[in-house]
C-alpha cells in the first residue's frame, strides 16, 4: 500500500470569490474572501446591494487554516460571516 502525498501550501495564501445574483428584481453582489499570512487567517464576507455595502470579517480557525493550505473543502466556511452581514 503506497500513500499519496498530499499537497501543501507554503506561504502566504489568498482567494477571493465573486457571486452575483438577482434579488427581488435587484442585484446582489457577494465577495467571500480569505487571506492567510504565517499562522493567523481572517475569512470575509463582503454583501453589495442597493449601493450599500455589509463586510463582517472573522479569524480563522487553527483546523480551517490547516485544511485550506491541504486543498481541502472546508464545508459552510463563510456561513457565520454571511449570517452577521444580513442581520
């Protein structure tokens, strides 16, 4: 039985991701973003609607951080975050 090395990031690490959808005849623009630099990361949500704009930005997890830099999916990561932009 041979193991597959898994991948792993070094360095700093950043993704940005864009949606847009249609809301009720009008759009919504949402920007989840996460940055991690050493140790320490921050998740973002970013939500544009009506010309008005909602950011909530949260750290990282130890476990998120380490998942990320596997390449791995991190299920509902920006769920907290999107839950404190619509409030």
């Amino acid at each position: 039985m041979t193991l597959r090395p898994t991948m792993t990031r070094s360095g700093p690490y950043n993704s940005t991701q864009f949606h847009r959808e249609m809301v009720n005849g009008t759009e919504q623009v949402k920007i989840q973003t996460v940055s991690i630099h050493g140790n320490k990361g921050t998740k973002e949500v970013t939500l544009i609607q009506d010309g008005k704009k909602k950011t909530h930005q949260t750290p990282l997890t130890r476990k998120q951080i380490k998942c990320i830099r596997k390449c791995q999916l991190v299920p509902g990561l920006f769920n907290d975050c999107e839950e404190k932009c619509t409030r």
